[in-house]
C-alpha cells in the first residue's frame, strides 16, 4: 500500500506541474516544450501508478501504457471517451520526440488542456480506488 500511496502522490505532484505550465499563457516555445516535457512525465507517473492497483487488486499483469489503459478501461476506471483520449497522450508523448519537425509541438500544445482532464480523471479514479481499498 505504501508504494502505491507513493506513485499516487509522485502522479499528484506530476499532475499540478502540468497545470502550471498549462495556466501560462501565452507560452514562450521555451515554455511550450517545457510544458510538453511534464506531459510526458505526467502521463508516464499516472500509467504507472495504475500498474499496482491492476496487478494487486485486479490480477491484471500489464507492461505498456496502452496496456494499462485498456485495462483501467476494462475494470471502469476509464470511460470509453476517456480511454481512447488516454491512447491519444500516449500517441503525443510518443510525436515528442519527433518535435523538431515544424508545427508537431504547436500541434501537442493545442491539445494539453484536454490531455490534462483525462489525467486528472483518471488519477482521479485511481485514489477513490485506494481509498475504498483501505
């Protein structure tokens, strides 16, 4: 339980810096690439913490971020919508590194409100979880 509580609380903290960078705005492309970076580090600590409850509470051995989507979508932990949006993260997170090509970071940007929702949503998800566990 307390490794779990640990990965929660690491995704928590993940998740606000996140809205921080996404409150500021106008962003500088400095800031804008800043802001993608805690994407990637946000969505890689809440996959993660979602591994534990999966493997411990649900017997569901997962090894991937699309892997653990599907399955938080499976035992409800994500909505439908939610789950396809969660593999659209995983897919920019995947584009980051690919930035260099012109307007892909303006593209990521565009959509980091919404990535933010479905991560607080899901993480979300994740405590009341841990919480009725307890």
């Amino acid at each position: 339980m307390e490794r779990l509580d640990r990965r929660l609380a690491e995704a928590a903290a993940a998740l606000a810096t996140l809205d921080e960078a996404i409150g500021r705005v106008p962003r500088s492309l400095f800031e804008r690439d800043s802001a993608i970076l805690r994407l990637i580090y946000t969505f890689e600590a809440v996959w993660k913490a979602c591994q534990q409850p999966l493997s411990q509470r649900e017997q569901i051995e997962i090894a991937s971020p699309n892997g653990a989507i599907r399955a938080a979508r499976r035992v409800g932990w994500l909505s439908d919508e939610d789950a396809e949006r969660a593999i659209k993260i995983a897919n920019d997170r995947n584009l980051a590194v690919h930035m260099y090509r012109g307007d892909l970071g303006s593209e990521i940007e565009y959509r980091l409100a919404g990535h933010s929702a479905v991560l607080h949503r899901w993480l979300d998800a994740l405590i009341r979880r841990a919480e009725a566990s307890e």
